[in-house]
C-alpha cells in the first residue's frame, strides 16, 4: 500500500488582505464643493420627478378636446415642454463634471 503526501504551502492557504476601499482626503474647499454638487444634482431629480417622471422629453402632449356642437370627443397636441430622464441625466452628468474639475483644482499641494 502506497501513501502520498502531498505538502501545502501556508502562504497559498492565506487570504490575500482585504480592500477597504478607497480613502479619499478631502480639504474644506472640496467637502463644500462636493456637497454644492450633490444638493444641485437632488434637487435636479426633485425637479424631474415633480414635473411627472418622464423617461422621454416631451415638446408636445396630446390632450383631448369635446366639440359642443356635436358632442363628439377628439385629440389635440399642445404645445408644453415635459421635463424627461433624458435632459435631467445630461444636466448631472455636466453638474459631475464640473464638481469633479472644481474639486481637483481645489485639492492641496504637499511638496
């Protein structure tokens, strides 16, 4: 009868360390620029979601009209613009831009 050992190594029965993120330091300038951003960008959602939530922008919404004079129902497009995820996304991401460039050259310099 054979036996076999076989010999594991303690390093590869390690866990590699855990990663806890990253740790960003930020000065006073930059804590108050970034939390500017975040209040413009909620109120941008605040925004969209009051004026209906919809996905798409709308220029024109289809109302519907009753003739008096034969009773009969019929639809109309008004003109009247209907805030969308579309334009609000694209304001955020411009709003994240510019905080992120604002914040970068506000950082403090270590020599």
């Amino acid at each position: 009868m054979q036996y076999s050992a076989v010999f594991i190594d303690q390093r590869q029965l390690q866990q590699p360390p855990q990663h806890n993120g990253v740790r960003v330091k930020l000065n006073k300038k930059q804590k108050r620029t970034v939390c500017i951003g975040l209040l413009i960008i909620a109120a941008a959602l605040l925004i969209w979601i009051v004026s209906g939530g919809e996905i798409f922008t709308k220029t024109q919404v289809l109302i519907e009209k009753q003739d008096e004079l034969f009773g009969t129902s019929y639809k109309e497009w008004k003109d009247k613009f209907v805030l969308g995820l579309d334009y609000t996304l694209g304001f955020i991401g411009i709003i994240t831009l510019i905080t992120g460039i604002i914040s970068w050259i506000q950082r403090t310099r270590k020599n």
